[in-house]
C-alpha cells in the first residue's frame, strides 16, 4: 500500500472546502467509528465531504497516490467495509438531506442519509418507506445490498429483485 506524506495531506486538506481528519485530531475517532464496535480500522485521511465534488475530489486525491479508498454512508455495515487501513475514508455524514417530492412519491436523498432522515422527510407527507427497522442505518448500503423493514410484508423488500441500480464513473476523475 501507499504511504501518505504529511505534505500530501497538507495540500489536499489546503484546497479541498470539506473536513479533512488524521489520526490524533479529536474528531477523527469518532468518524471513523463504524456500527461493529470490533472494526478498528485506522485511515491516514477521513475526508469529510459535503458535496459532490468535494466526493471527486477525494477520490482523484486517493487515485493519484495508488491509495485504497473506503466509503462510509451510515456505518451501519457488520464487516466494516466503510473503513479502510492506511487509505482515505470518505465519509459522507454530512451529505444527509432528503428531498420529497410528494406527487411523484419520490425522495432523492444524500448518500449520507440514515432511514431516521428519509422517515423524517416522508412522514411530513403522510408518506412511508419500506426502509430498514434500524433509524441509524444508511439507506444506501441497505437499498444497494438489499433488506428488509417495517413495510417489507406489505410493500415487499426494500429493493426489489426487479430494480436495478446503475453507476456511472468518469475515466477523467
């Protein structure tokens, strides 16, 4: 693995707008902590990002240096895939808005969102999701890996067999 130098993490942190934490600031293991208490990962870099692009620029950040990159939506999964050793974590925390647009029953929601932010969100619509029976958890982990809620008897599993789920990544990131 890739070594990340102090003058490395100095120039990314000076340009990048969002929180950058290494080990030994007072918020870092915090942010790093993930639901499995026994997951004791270390990253030489959590970049806390807010947006988009700060997500992009991370990444090209962790590419260039051939570091592994980790990302971390709700925390919420039991092998600890959200925390890498030595890498970049991405945390995404702070991307947690919801948007409901209640004619087309659809949420759009930040890749940081926990079902507590989409219930908070939907409820103010009389509407209902079947997201998880744990508030905490992420959404994206859970909708992307499949599982099962409140609502999974009624309205089926939270993602469907039939549903598919696409990403497109750009060659120039």
């Amino acid at each position: 693995m890739a070594h990340l130098s102090r003058e490395d993490i100095e120039s990314f942190g000076s340009g990048f707008g969002g929180q950058v934490l290494t080990p030994g600031q007072p918020a870092y293991d915090t942010a790093r902590a993930v639901w499995n208490g026994t997951i004791d990962r270390k990253p030489a870099l959590i970049a806390g990002c807010h947006t988009a692009g700060q997500v992009a620029e991370a990444i090209r950040f962790a590419r260039a240096r051939g570091l592994e990159l980790s990302v971390r939506g709700g925390g919420h999964n039991y092998a600890g895939h959200a925390v890498c050793e030595g890498g970049v974590m991405i945390h995404l925390g702070a991307m947690n808005g919801v948007v409901v647009d209640p004619v087309a029953r659809r949420a759009v929601c930040g890749g940081g969102a926990t079902w507590a932010d989409v219930d908070a969100a939907t409820q103010q619509h009389g509407l209902a999701t079947p997201g998880g029976f744990i508030s905490h958890t992420g959404i994206a982990g859970l909708t992307l890996g499949g599982g099962i809620g409140w609502l999974t008897g009624e309205r089926w599993a939270t993602r469907r067999p039939s549903t598919s789920t696409s990403c497109r990544t750009r060659p120039s990131m």
